[in-house]
C-alpha cells in the first residue's frame, strides 16, 4: 500500500502511524488464528 504523505501535516510521524497499523493488523490475524485454534480443539477434546 502506498500513500502520499507529502501533503500532509508536518507535525504527523506517518512513519509511525505506518508501523503501529502494521502491527494492529498482524496482531489481529494472529488472535483469529488462535482463537479458530481454540474452537477447533475445543470441537476435537470436548466433543468426543
């Protein structure tokens, strides 16, 4: 993805705000791997 920041406020680190979202976002693909984990050992250990 690739956005233009040079028009915007100098005062903002889009930089930083670049990494945070990076971060957001792989840190919820990790919570919904994990949490499909759960349910599928749950419907595997508790079901039977």
């Amino acid at each position: 993805m690739s956005i233009d920041t040079s028009t915007g406020h100098k005062d903002m680190d889009y930089r930083e705000h670049t990494r945070t979202y990076a971060g957001f976002l792989l840190m919820t693909k990790v919570l919904i791997i994990s949490v499909a984990a759960i349910l599928i050992g749950m419907g595997i250990f508790l079901v039977h």
